[in-house]
C-alpha cells in the first residue's frame, strides 16, 4: 500500500492551442467568474475568452509557446520522488489545463493508495485557488468512485520551511547589493474587493504572511529600505485590492530601486515570467528605476520540498 501527493494548480497551457482552453475553463469556474447560472457563466466565459485569447497567446509566445508552470512543477514532482522514494507517488493535477485532476485520478487508480495528500500551490487560502482546486479534485474523486482517505491541505504561509527558503531566495537575490538602498515589494495577485467582501481569507493571509517574512528578513540581518506589499494581475472594470505593483512602484519611485518577490506563487508562471520579469520592467524603467529585480519563486527549490513533507508529516 502506497500514499500519494497530489500538486494542486491553476495550470498553464502547455502550447499555444491551449490558450483558448485555458481561458474558457478560467472563466467558466464559477469561483472566478460569480455568475450563478452555468448556462450564462458559460456564454459570458466564451464571450471574454474571444475577446482575449489573441493578446493571450502573444504572452505565451514571448515564453516560448507555452506556460512554464507544468514544467516547473514537473521538476517539484522529481524532486519530492527523490526524498520519498517508493512510499509514495506524486502528481500534480491541474484546475484549467493538463494534466486535469481526471488524469491524475486515472494515474492514482493504477496504484495501491491508501492514503491521499491534497497539497494546493498556494501558501495563502483563497476561494478562487484553494477552494477551486480542492472542490475540482474531489468532486473527480466521487465521479470516478475513487474511495480513498483523503487529507486536504489548506494555507500554509506561516511554514517554517517555506519561508527559510523565502528567505533564501531573497538573499541570494541581493547577494553583493546595498540591501539599505532596496525598496522590497512582495506582490501578490489581486482580487476584486467584492471577493474579499465575501469574507475570502485571501488578503488577511498575505498580509500576515508579508508581516511573517518581514520579521524573518530582519533577523537574517537583511535591512531594506523598505517592505511593502502591492497585488498585480487586474482584470477588467471592477474594483479590485490596492494597492497595485504600479502604485507602489510609482510611490517608491524617489528611491530608484526595487527588488520583487512574487508571494502569492510557489511555481513561476506568465504572472511571474512575463508580467513581472518583462512588463513591469517597462513601468520601473519609464518610472526611471536604476535597479528593477524579480525573485524567482521557489519551484523546486529543496525548502519547498521539505515544506510540502512537513505538511503531510513525512519524516526522512
């Protein structure tokens, strides 16, 4: 008898042919789009996809045709099979694109599971990530009658592990810098207000988790200018939490400097790759940043390994 991981995402298109799907399948997931009736939510997310999925795939092309989400992951996955060995057997199942929590079903349905870990790639909860991802895969596992006891993962920011590597990764970053002449940002993706308004935990994390790594950086001996946090990845007319990576950066401006870490993601993506690496770079430099750096997220970095083995309790 074995036990199994299972990576939980958003997903990313693996090539430009998957854009289109994934963009319906976003904009079809009624934790994103709250549009109670499936029929009009499905007309509106085909409305909205025809409308973006041309500028869409032009991101993806400057990131080589596709996401690097599934890649990145892929490589998580290789990493984690490398410290549990044959105990237990790892997937990744993703909300919007291949492989869909269907495919890992099939895959875990081949094996001898007794026991099944639901770990979300979002360190902090949200309805739209967490709660999308968790209902999706569960509500695969009833379809398919796969019968398994089942642990799910809910947020994780305040990971012992997870932010030693935080930590880690920002160092490095700065390594060789005047760290007391940086403006740190910690950007997370936005939400609409409406969202939050709901009673989404979603902010309330990030900012506890902003305050989290703050007081880890210090202890490190890491002195910034400044840390803040701003959300990115705003979409259409409504009003959405601030404040925004422009405004902080267009507030930070004077200082000329500004490192990036992008704490809502785990895994890098086009948020990260494009949108932060390339058109925000185009905002700092119109802003007249001399310095404009972007953290990579932790991918498989060996404290994000050994954060997803302390949430489900394995011990090497």
């Amino acid at each position: 008898m074995k036990k199994a991981i299972v990576l939980l995402n958003m997903g990313g298109p693996n090539n430009l042919h998957e854009v289109e799907l994934f963009l319906k399948n976003m904009f079809n997931d009624k934790h994103i789009l709250s549009i109670p009736s499936a029929r009009i939510r499905k007309f509106v997310a085909g409305i909205i996809t025809t409308l973006r999925v041309e500028k869409a795939q032009e991101v993806y092309r400057q990131l080589g045709n596709k996401s690097p989400l599934v890649g990145y992951t892929n490589e998580l996955i290789k990493a984690i099979d490398r410290s549990v060995g044959d105990a237990f057997v790892t997937v990744a199942a993703m909300r919007y694109t291949p492989p869909f929590a269907s495919d890992a079903i099939d895959a875990l349905m081949q094996e001898d599971i007794e026991h099944l870990y639901l770990v979300p790639l979002y360190p902090q909860h949200s309805t739209t990530t967490t709660a999308s991802s968790v209902e999706d895969f569960i509500e695969m596992m009833d379809k398919k009658h796969f019968d398994v006891t089942t642990t799910v993962i809910s947020s994780f920011y305040g990971n012992e592990y997870l932010n030693r590597g935080i930590v880690e990764s920002i160092q490095q970053a700065v390594q060789g810098e005047g760290v007391g002449e940086i403006d740190l940002i910690f950007s997370a993706h936005g939400l609409p207000e409406s969202v939050i308004k709901k009673g989404d935990l979603y902010q309330k994390h990030v900012e506890e988790h902003v305050d989290i790594l703050s007081r880890k950086l210090q202890e490190s001996g890491l002195q910034f200018h400044s840390v803040s946090l701003a959300y990115q990845s705003k979409v259409g007319p409504m009003k959405w939490i601030e404040p925004s990576l422009e405004q902080a950066l267009e507030a930070k401006k004077a200082n000329k400097k500004a490192l990036i870490y992008p704490i809502a993601f785990m895994i890098d993506n086009s948020e990260t790759e494009f949108e932060l690496h390339i058109e925000y770079e185009e905002v700092a430099k119109e802003l007249g940043y001399e310095y404009y750096k972007v953290v990579p997220c932790l991918n498989d970095h060996p404290m994000l390994v050994n954060t997803i083995l302390d949430l489900i309790g394995y011990e090497k």
